[in-house]
C-alpha cells in the first residue's frame, strides 16, 4: 500500500511540474458572476445596476501572450472592459478597479488602472468591433508592460507592477443586452498583406479569404473600398451539399454603403469580383435588394437589406439527386438572360470578351438542375433554377465599403 501511495504522488508530482512549465494555473478554473457563457460566447445576466465579470482560468505567458474580444451587442450602455487581473480577483467589481488590475472600458475609451477613475486612452467602440489585450515581457524586473488594440491595430500600453503568469484574462460588464465573443487563443504580431489570400482563423470553414478579416464567426471587410476592384471577397472550403443545403449571414455593421453580397460561386471565382457580376455566380444584393447571375446587369428580386437583417442563401436538390452526378455537369448556366431593358450596374461594366463566351456556350441538356433560393429574415425572397458547375457551388460573401462586418453562420440547418 505505501508503494502505491508512492507512486501515485510520484505520478501527481510530474503532473503538476507539467502545468508549471506549460504556464498553466494549479488547480484554477475560470470564474465568472452575473455573465452567461455559451461556447465563446459571453452575455450580461445581470440587473444593470450590478457588475458581470469574467476571468478566464489560465493566465496570460510568453507562449499565449495576447487575447481577443469581439463585441457582438453593446447593449444599453456599452459598458464592456477588457483586461487583465490577479488570480483572486473580486469578481462583483470590473476590471481595472481594484489594485493590481488593468482594463480598457468600451463605452468611454479610457483606461482603469487599479483605480475607479479612469484616464483617456483610446477611441470608444462599438458592434462588431475587435478589442486586444496582450502582454509584453521586455519591461525591467517586476514589471510587465500591458498593450491594447482596436480591430487589430494597438491603441497604447502601460507599465504594470505584477510577475510572469501572474495576470489574468478578465472581461466586465454593467448593462442589460451585452454581449461578446471571446478568443483566449489569439494571434499577434502575425504580419498581413492585404492585398493576400490569407486564412486567419476558423480554416476549417473558409477556403479562399480576400482583403477579409475572420475572428471567430465575424467577417470584417478590410479593403480600400474605393473603387469596383476592390471587392474583399470571402468563399467557404466546402460547397453546399444534400446534408448542409443552406447558410445566413446577419449584418452586424452595414459601414458606409452596405454593398454586401450574399450568394454562391464556383472554386475559382475572381477574388476582385463582387459574388454575381461574373459567370459561374448568382448573388442578392444588400444595398438595392436586386439580383445578379452572371453579370453586372441586376434585377430587382427583393427588399433592400439593413444593419440587423438576417440574409440567407440555400440549394433545393431534386429527390433523386446524387451528389456525384453533379461532378458529371458542363459549366453552368441560368434559366433566362437578362433581358435588354434591365438597368445596367453603375458600379461595374462586364468585359466584352466574357459575352461572348457566355453566348457561345452549348447548353448542356444532360445537366442536373437545382433551385437556388434566397431569403431575408427567414423568409423566402426568391428562386433561380440553374445547372450546377462541375464540383459544385461554395457560399460565397462580398464586401466592398468602409466598416462592413457580418456574422456568419454556414450551418444553420441540415437536411
């Protein structure tokens, strides 16, 4: 018997030198009071008139240095700060308030440095926007420098008295209808090109990401937006299919023109073509509620789209439909031509040489139709028949002004 107490406080030992090496918090579990958490997400569950506080279980260390929060509803006040505090911390008070706590508040841009009284530091923010906390561990003995950013770029820092792994991750709330969504497993200092197809998270969801920015299920549009070109596009690693037919994307941030585009497109679609302006895509419109399959030619087909709506695109397969048989299938093509009257997009002229070998395209009789179909706040606008391309069609979102944000979701239903 004392063999087995033996080794099983041998085996308990190693154990705990593990987490100490892995930066990991003995016997620590994250705490949170007046805040509901669901998956990543964190909601205000409190009565206005009282503090919600998370803190994460694990602190910040040099191999996890930084964390993310995105704000999803401000709710009515906005009162939403992020940072960092001791292990202990009292967690009916926000962030910052008490000694050896640092937070950046949302609603007034100010920093609270162990202190109720706040000083001005950075720019509000509001839905949709992407606040950061990170350390930096290059301070003298005894102190840690605390950085904060705003939609990825920083905004300030400030000089902390506290040890390594010695801070937690902590995000307060005081008002009825907030909420967030958090990301304890950040990047930064990762360097970005624009102008780059890049993958920056969720990669399992997202094959091609083009002057796009993904955190969590949030799309943010970070292009230049001032020209037809510059259309930040954004298409799913896998097509829809018989089991996943359907997806919604809600407008979170509408920026300056709303021109988003909801819709499907084939592998290979020009990552500087707005979803539906070019062949082998059928997009909806947000910003004048129209139709565009193939071209730059739309056609009114439903009601303008605003911040808050919910937009959604999905395939009706035939009952006998085999997936494989969509593989067998010429380019696709749609039901009908834009007849001549349509008013033409302002905002982009097709290329003559692309008439053309749209018009000299053989229609394929042996092709398997389906009916795609789309909707605004879950109900049916309208239907397009047309014939699917060989390897099928991917959920396809465009973007193309200042401030544009919209959450994603690429499986709502199944079937």
């Amino acid at each position: 018997m004392d063999d087995i107490n033996l080794h099983y406080r041998f085996l308990n030992w190693r154990r705990r030198i593990r987490e100490i090496r892995e930066g990991r918090p003995l016997r620590c579990r994250e705490r949170l009071r007046r805040m509901l958490r669901v998956g990543d997400g964190l909601r205000y569950h409190g009565q206005s008139d009282e503090v919600g506080c998370f803190v994460a279980a694990r602190p910040l260390t040099r191999r996890n240095r930084y964390y993310e929060v995105t704000i999803i509803d401000t709710g009515v006040r906005g009162m939403i700060a992020v940072g960092l505090v001791p292990q202990l911390y009292k967690i009916d008070h926000q962030p910052g308030w008490l000694p050896h706590s640092v937070a950046f508040n949302a609603d007034d841009g100010k920093l609270y440095n162990g202190n109720t009284v706040g000083q001005q530091f950075g720019p509000k923010c509001c839905r949709g926007d992407r606040i950061g906390c990170g350390l930096s561990f290059d301070s003298d003995v005894g102190q840690l420098t605390v950085f904060f950013t705003k939609n990825g770029k920083e905004i300030g820092s400030v000089d902390v008295a506290a040890a390594p792994d010695s801070l937690f991750p902590a995000v307060g709330m005081h008002s009825l209808g907030e909420e967030v969504l958090l990301d304890l497993n950040a990047e930064w200092g990762m360097d970005e090109d624009d102008g780059q197809m890049i993958v920056d998270s969720h990669e399992e969801d997202w094959g091609r990401l083009h002057d796009v920015r993904v955190t969590g299920t949030l799309l943010e549009y970070t292009g230049k937006g001032k020209s037809i070109v510059d259309v930040g596009l954004a298409q799913a690693r896998r097509p829809l299919n018989t089991r996943f037919h359907y997806y919604e994307l809600e407008i979170t941030d509408a920026g300056e023109k709303c021109y988003i585009a909801l819709g499907l497109a084939g592998r290979d679609y020009p990552k500087n073509r707005h979803p539906g302006w070019s062949r082998g895509s059928i997009a909806y419109h947000a910003d004048d509620g129209k139709l565009f399959h193939g071209s730059g030619v739309g056609v009114p087909f439903g009601p303008r789209c605003f911040e808050g709506d919910i937009m959604g695109c999905g395939i009706m397969f035939p009952r006998d439909f085999c997936q494989d048989s969509a593989d067998e299938a010429d380019d696709w093509d749609f039901d009908a031509s834009p007849k001549p009257n349509e008013v033409q997009n302002d905002m982009y002229v097709r290329d003559e040489e692309e008439e053309e070998e749209e018009e000299a395209e053989a229609e394929d009789s042996d092709a398997r139709k389906v009916v795609v179909f789309f909707t605004r706040n879950g109900k049916v606008v309208g239907r397009r028949e047309l014939r699917l391309p060989v390897g099928g069609l991917f959920p396809t979102i465009g973007m193309m002004s200042s401030g544009e944000k919209v959450r994603v979701d690429l499986h709502p239903l199944s079937g």
